[in-house]
C-alpha cells in the first residue's frame, strides 16, 4: 500500500535473459494447447469434456460416470502426488512456469498492458494521475475485456463442449439467459482477474503458497539469494570495501519481481519462483563484471555449504505411492466392463401376491453403456422354471454414454418360496462382446430375503427397500 493507504500498484520491470525466454517458449505453447483442447477429439470424444451437469467427464477419450467413485479417487490421489513429488523435487515451479494466473498475466496481459500505456512507466505516470479514465488505460480496458471473453468461453468449452458453446453464441441471449447469465459473469470474474485483483490471486487467494512450509524441504529447489556472496552488501561499484559482497543494492531483483517482494529477504510465501529476479540479477552481475548466479535455482542446504541430498525419504515415497496409484487407476481403467448393471427391487413392495397365490417380484436392471457407441442388451433370467418371467423390452436399447432402467417381472408360485426367498440368475449381454450373469434373490411371504446365506453380486438391503 501507499503511505495513504491507497493500493500501491506493482508494475514490474522486464527482465530479458535466458530463463525469461525459456518461460516464454513454455507460456506460449500452454496457451496455444489449452484454446485447442476443446476442438480436439478423441475416439469421437471431445479430448476433455466435463459434463457436471450429466456428470459424466471425458479425459482422452474416455468417459467417466459419476458412479466410478474408485477411478475418481485413484484420479485425485494421483494429481496430489504429482503436486507433492514436483514441490519436492522442484519447489514452485507450477506457479513459476505452468500456473495459468502466471501464464497469461506475465506473457499476454502485462505486455499489452506495457505496450498500450507507453511502456512500464507510463503506467507508473498513469497511476500517479490517479485518472481512471485516461484514453490509454481505458484502450488496455477494451483489450483486455475482448481477451477476457475468448479465456471466458473457451473455459467454458471444458464445461458444456464447442456445439453448445457455438449455439450460445450465436443465438439471441433471449433464447438462453442461464447459459448467456453463466458466460456474463465468468468473463466479468476473468476481466476482474487481470486487470484489478491479479499478483494478489497469487499472495491472498492461492493456498499453494501457504502449502510450501510442509511440501518443502531443504533439499527442494528453490529460486534464491546467496548471501554468502552478495552480502555484506555495499551501494553502487564506486569505494567498494575488500570485504564487500557482490550485491550492489541496486534493486533490480525487486523492480522485475511481479508479486513486489525483495527476494534477498529469504525465502517468503509470495515468492512465485518466476526467475525474473535471477535474469535481472544476471544482468547487472554481466555489466559490473561479476559472475551470474548471485539469485539462481539452488536449494537451502546448498547455500548452507551443505551437499546436495537428491535421495531422501519424500523424493522415495510421494514418487513410489505415485506409481502405485497410477497402476492401480491403469488397471482398473483397462479392466473396466464396457456396461454397468445394477439390480434394484421394486420401489413400493418387496413383492406382490395375485388372487390365485402366485408371487410376483419387480426387478429393476440399470444399465449404463460405457461401450463407445449405442447398444441393445439382451436379458435373459434363469432360474423361474415353472413360472413366468416378464420383459417388456427385450433386447433393450441404450444409448452411449447414458443410463437407462428397465423393469422386468417374475412370476413363480407360492411354494418356490417355501425355503426363504428364490435365487434366479440375469444375463446380461450386448452381442458385441459384453456378456455378464448376475446372481439375484428373490423375495416371498415364507421369508423376506433374511433367511439364508446372502448370495454374491444380490442388491444391498438399502437398495431393496429403495
């Protein structure tokens, strides 16, 4: 903040150096791949899709329902495990070089915001105009908000899919206000992102930065300050002591730093691990005769005079739970049947009881297609000798990606109940691979499904009440 409490505006200087241009080359290519990956397909699936609303997700090519609770678990623990191995081994580097609040503010909005007001102080005059409306700042508005709608409808391209997003956008808001309201507001929280809240996204909002005290260690590579070497520090090259550190205090690493901290500090919970202050280290370093490195990726221990320990228990156990986690969502991934089938009992009797005596249960068959493509299963039931078994679709139809209930009856008389209940088999099968029985106990006046050994694969006692 200013000395009257106004909101200091951090403006940071570029810095041009090896590492700057190694971000941009990195910043570019993310950017080009997250406004693809909506037009992409994969085995005639958008590349990702997440369908909240139908809760199905699509992540290369495949489909994932909201009831593969497993796959979703093991999914999760593995991205928590990436984040937990990469902090480790390589400090901040998401937020440094693949955080999307980095890429686009460092690499696409603070350009243009460079480029339309006159360059870094330009912006610096504006602001001390204290004048909102300048025609240079309110042009940078105008660009951003244009750039904001593109981030905005492309973020939601993940969410609803490029069709429906093309429809939204070319009929009248009238025809669709929710979805019109939906992009309204996420655009308006990017332009807000950006052009108003933007390094404090990073030092108030993010937690990531508060999870390093625990991800890191003194091991873990970290952008820092050699004190060893810069301190004591003395002002400018001129009547320099022989003790003298080779940090000349000439606050280059503070003006390019976009979140306004002074690196030289220590390591602080604001630090992105950008690199900006290394390459404008670097520079001056270059210009006074002094070798770079004086703010270099190192670790804690090292600046300590300490050696280098690549091995140590976190970097052995986060990469091998890592890889246990991910052959188990590999696994379960390849052997995932292309249907699932669920039996479920009638919604308001356990059964019921015609006047000639005859027991009729309702078995419901939930089936959602998993297979790629639309499909008819045929079902069958073994098992009701003697009795009548009733489906009213047969085979059933089911379209890919959906879930679909069928209802069918069995009809057998009194006496098959006489030993607690009456154990039938459903087949289940699409004709294209995917053949499947499942065992299932039906219920009678001799007993309602407590008496005898539970059968594998029968329908919970919550599901038959259900």
């Amino acid at each position: 903040m200013n000395e009257d409490g106004s909101r200091r505006w951090i403006r940071p200087k570029p810095s041009d150096g090896p590492w700057q241009r190694r971000r941009r080359i990195v910043a570019y290519a993310l950017m080009v791949i997250y406004l693809a990956i909506p037009h992409i397909r994969m085995n005639g699936k958008p590349l990702i899709l997440l369908d909240a609303p139908r809760r199905e997700f699509t992540f290369f090519g495949h489909t994932f329902l909201s009831t593969d609770t497993l796959l979703f678990m093991l999914l999760l623990g593995a991205l928590a495990l990436t984040i937990f191995t990469f902090t480790a081994l390589f400090g901040r580097v998401w937020c440094g070089w693949g955080c999307p609040q980095t890429v686009w503010m460092e690499f696409l909005y603070r350009p243009i915001e460079r480029w339309v007001e006159g360059g870094r102080m330009g912006s610096i005059n504006i602001d001390k105009t204290r004048n909102h409306f300048h025609p240079r700042r309110v042009a940078k508005h105008a660009i951003y908000f244009v750039l904001s709608l593109i981030l905005a409808h492309t973020f939601l391209a993940y969410f609803v899919g490029v069709d429906a997003l093309k429809v939204w956008v070319t009929q009248s808001p009238v025809e669709h206000p929710s979805s019109f309201a939906v992009m309204a507001v996420t655009t308006i929280l990017v332009f807000l992102d950006f052009a108003y809240f933007r390094e404090q996204t990073c030092t108030i909002a993010c937690p990531y930065g508060r999870w390093q005290s625990v991800l890191l260690d003194k091991s873990s590579l970290v952008v820092a300050y050699d004190r060893n070497r810069g301190e004591p520090r003395t002002k400018g090259t001129k009547d320099r002591a022989s003790d003298a550190g080779d940090c000349i205090d000439c606050v280059a690493c503070v003006a390019t730093c976009p979140t306004g901290i002074d690196i030289r500090d220590g390591l602080q919970m604001e630090c992105i691990h950008c690199t900006q202050c290394a390459d404008a280290c670097d520079a001056i370093m270059d210009a006074i005769g002094k070798p770079r490195g004086l703010i270099r990726y190192t670790s804690m221990e090292i600046l300590a005079g300490e050696r280098k320990h690549l091995l140590r228990p976190r970097t052995v156990v986060y990469p091998a739970l890592l890889a246990v986690v991910v052959g188990l969502f590999v696994w379960q991934l390849g052997t995932k049947e292309a249907a699932d089938i669920v039996l479920l009992r009638s919604t308001e009797t356990p059964y019921t009881e015609s006047p000639d005596g005859a027991i009729q249960n309702q078995v419901r068959v939930k089936i959602t297609n998993r297979a790629g493509d639309d499909r008819s299963y045929s079902i069958d039931v073994t098992g009701a000798e003697g009795g009548n078994v009733i489906i009213p679709v047969n085979p059933f139809p089911v379209a890919n990606g959906k879930s679909e209930t069928l209802s069918l009856f069995v009809v057998l008389p009194r006496s098959a109940f006489a030993a607690g209940g009456h154990a039938i088999t459903v087949r289940i099968s699409d004709g294209q691979g995917f053949a499947q029985a499942y065992p299932y106990r039906l219920l009678g006046p001799e007993g309602t499904g407590d008496g005898g050994e539970a059968i594998p694969g029968d329908a919970s006692d919550k599901e038959r009440n259900r």
